[in-house]
C-alpha cells in the first residue's frame, strides 16, 4: 500500500481521471457459440456461462474448444483482451469478468462482451470485481429470470485509469493477496480432508472389532423402507431466508430453503431418518424438519422391536460396500440384503458415545475453516476497494 500511495504521489499528484469504458476501449459482442459445439480439439472459446463457473481474474488457457470451421464464423479476443458475461440468474454476477492472457486468440460467445482496452489486463478485471463497479452497474441491470446489461451500459460505467505504473503495482498487491488466499484454502481443506480420514479410520476400526465378536445381521432386519412422496417440494424457488430444507440424498445435500409449509416430513432428534436416493450410494443422517426435492430420495427409519441402536446402525452403515449387482441400478432393491456387525447394546451405545464425540470434536474444528477462509477474503475485499479509490483528477 505505502509503494502505491508513493507512485500515486510521484505520478499522479493532481488527482486521476475516471473515464467511462466506452473511452477507454472498444467493446465487441460475441457470438455463434453453444455448449453443443464444443469439441475435444480446436480453437479455444470461452463460453460466458464458464465465466461464472470456471474462470477467475484472468486465463492463459481454455476449457472449451469449437472446430476451426466455426471459429472462422466468431468474434475472437485478443491477449489482453477483458471478456465480459453480460447474462447470469443474479445481479451480482452480471458483468463478472475475465482477462484473456493467452497467446492465441480465443472465440468469445453470445452473451458476452469483449473489450479491447489499453490498461493493464489484471488491473481492469481486478476493477471489475469492485464495489464501486457494483454500484455503477446495478441501476442497468434488468430482465425478470435472467439479468442482463447492455453493451451501451457497459460503456457508461467510469472506471479510475491511474499510469500504467500505478497498475502494476496495484495488481502485483492483488494478485499476492489472490495467491495468499489459495494457498490458505489448499491448507485448510488438506486439514479438513486429513480429519475426516482419521474419523472414517476410527470409525471402521471401532466397528471392525464389534464385528469379530458379534453376530451379522441384514439391514432388513434392523431397518425399514420408505418413500416420501407425500413429502415433496413443489416449487424450485429456494430462499436461504425460508425455514425449511430441501433435501437430496447425493454429496450437495442441502439443496435450498422453501416457505412451503404443507407436507414437512417431520424429522427431529428424537425421530431422525437416513435419506438416500436410487442412483448414488450417499446417505445423510438427518434430524431436522425437511422436504424431499424428487421421488428419487428414499428414507431408512428403525424397525421397532429390534435390539438395535439407530445411531451405531448409521455408522455401520457407513462402513458397508454397497455395491448393487450387476442386473440393476438401483442398490436400494438390493439394500436389506448387506450386513453389518450387531454386538449388544452396551457396546453399540459405547461406539456411538466414541464416534459422536469425535465428529463434535471435527465437526467444531472444521466449521472454523470456512470462517477463516471468509475473514481472508473479507480482508482482501477491503484492501482491493482501497487500492481503487482515488482522488479525482478535476478537468
């Protein structure tokens, strides 16, 4: 910050002028470019949906490729170039931004805007990300379901155009802070990844042991199969701000919330379910009130009468191979037929006190990861707003 702020009162004492893109460059719409025509080898493109979902500050390669032959037919950007998604579901992601830093020109898709500029590449994608893009962008945002802006609104917005030294040396600080902040997220989630090991090894060596002195049964036995197709969500509309879940047994889970109050499955810690669905081998213990997303997700619940603690069952569950025979898809059909280990129930409710309290021990630890990794960024954002707040030149 101090070498900034001294380029900033070396070259630019008076103030620096804030000009609307359309003076800074050319903005050129691009064109021609579906998901169906990407090909495994060709020219490069980048489609404006993988702006959104795979592309960061800037690129030097592709996801995607066209043939040559429809290349020939699109708009290309240039290294250097600024790439522009004008189209996404939410405000906050129209106008997110890319800058190409390839070698080769790339094809640039409809719904996308290409700027040819003479700023530095990483300064103006850097701009782009800012608050203060933001606010100037939000009053030319429309559309009902999908929000767009236009090339001419594009064109209004002011951005700060400092010497190109000062840009540098602004994108030397962000990329640093871009660089601290992947290496904390590799490091927090190897952490992560390395606790959830040691308790999936805990696990199956405190239920490996009740095997080799207890009896096998059939999960038929201990479990008992339901469909909760009273239980379904209605609309896909999904609020965070509403109560209930919507529930989906793959690796996402948590799939929204709904206001709709008709059909909760009621769920609690007293009368917890394991959901499951028929195309993956993912199943979620849940004691909470929810909604099913599809007939697809199933439940297990206990059958009474059984010697059997749902919990320990759960986690034995955990440790079972499920693999479905090679004549169907569906491994729920085949479900009561795997076995897990049922010592007594002194020893079932001793393994569930040992796994329980680990994964509260994980569980606490891990939580604090996400929030570390959200105060880095909290960080970064203020210092990039810094970084981009200036003094105006006045004409």
């Amino acid at each position: 910050m101090k070498t900034v702020d001294k380029l900033i009162a070396e070259l630019c004492p008076d103030g620096v002028a804030y000009r609307p893109i359309g003076e800074i460059g050319e903005l050129v719409r691009g064109n021609g470019i579906q998901k169906s025509d990407f090909v495994e080898f060709g020219v490069g493109c980048i489609h404006y949906g993988q702006i959104h979902t795979h592309y960061g500050t800037w690129a030097t390669e592709t996801k995607s490729f066209i043939s040559p032959a429809l290349a020939a037919k699109t708009r290309h950007a240039r290294t250097g170039d600024l790439i522009i998604a004008t189209t996404s579901e939410d405000n906050a992601a129209v106008g997110k931004a890319v800058a190409w830093l390839g070698c080769d020109d790339v094809a640039v898709s409809t719904d996308a805007f290409i700027l040819r500029h003479q700023l530095d590449p990483k300064y103006i994608s850097y701009f782009f990300q800012t608050n203060q893009f933001q606010v100037q962008k939000l009053p030319h945002v429309n559309g009902a379901k999908v929000r767009r802006i236009s090339g001419n609104a594009l064109a209004k917005i002011l951005v700060p155009t400092p010497t190109l030294e000062v840009q540098r040396e602004i994108v030397r600080i962000l990329d640093n802070f871009a660089a601290l902040e992947a290496e904390l997220k590799a490091e927090l989630k190897a952490e992560l990844k390395a606790r959830r090991q040691q308790f999936e090894g805990y696990r199956s060596l405190l239920i490996n042991k009740a095997s080799d002195s207890a009896s096998s049964v059939k999960l038929s036995e201990v479990l008992q199969y339901e469909q909760p197709t009273k239980y379904l969500v209605s609309s896909t509309n999904y609020n965070d701000a509403h109560p209930t879940p919507v529930l989906t047994a793959g690796k996402t889970f948590v799939l929204g919330h709904t206001d709709e109050t008709a059909g909760i499955y009621p769920a609690s810690t007293d009368n917890p379910v394991i959901i499951f669905d028929d195309f993956t081998t993912a199943f979620h213990w849940v004691d909470f009130p929810f909604k099913a997303k599809s007939s697809a997700m199933k439940m297990l619940k206990p059958r009474h009468g059984v010697a059997a603690d749902f919990r320990y069952v759960y986690y034995a569950m955990s440790c079972v191979n499920f693999q479905p025979s090679q004549h169907t898809r569906h491994w729920i059909s085949q479900y009561g037929e795997f076995e897990i280990p049922l010592p007594d129930i002194a020893v079932q409710l001793d393994i569930v006190r040992a796994l329980d309290a680990l994964a509260a021990l994980i569980g606490a630890a891990s939580s604090g990861l996400p929030a570390e990794i959200a105060a880095r960024r909290k960080q970064y954002e203020y210092y990039r707003e810094q970084l981009f707040t200036f003094k105006e030149l006045k004409s």
